[in-house]
C-alpha cells in the first residue's frame, strides 16, 4: 500500500512556547489517496493480474502528539485513521517549523 499525495490540514496547540522543549498536540482532517497493489489487498481474487491495482480515496482523521525542539524542528507520532482497518496507519515523523519561534 502507498499513500500518494494525501492533502491533510492540521491544527496543532504548543504548551509551554517560552521553554526549549515545546510538547504540542494536535488534529488533522483530510483526504487520503491510496494506491494498494495486488495481490495485498484481502477483497481481491486470485484471476486478479499481478499488475493491476486499486485506489481508494477516504476520509482522514489524524491525531497527533509531539514536541518542538528550539522553536523549529519537530518529532511527532500521528495515527491516521480512515474508517478502513486496510489503510489505518501510524508514523513517527521528523519535521522543521518554517515561521515558528517567539514572538516579541
């Protein structure tokens, strides 16, 4: 299974934004766009041709929990959740925060 280009807005809410280490939590709602090559998926049949595959398109809920080191960079663990034991999936991801920091 590959996620292609799943377009997810997130709404995440930093604690502690004057620390170093900023813990933050959030969600996420979206689409997601799957692509899942035979013979993977359990619906398909065995006169399925090994080429062919199946897409799906399904509603993405992503809650998520992480910190942000120095006001940038980010190391979150998210479960995206699409209503479908076959798509549901977590990650650890590690990311930069570009426009973060302090305001003064």
């Amino acid at each position: 299974m590959r996620d292609q280009l799943s377009p997810i807005l997130y709404c995440d809410y930093n604690l502690r934004n004057e620390s170093v280490f900023s813990p933050y939590f959030g969600i996420g709602l979206g689409e997601g766009n799957f692509e899942v090559e035979y013979p993977y998926y359990p619906s398909v049949t065995a006169e399925t041709p090994d080429e062919e595959s199946l897409k799906a398109h399904k509603f993405i809920l992503s809650p998520r929990i992480g910190i942000e080191v120095f006001n940038h960079l980010r190391l979150t663990l998210e479960y995206r959740l699409a209503f479908d034991k076959n798509y549901n999936f977590g990650a650890l991801k590690l990311g930069y925060a570009f426009g973060g920091g302090k305001k003064n």
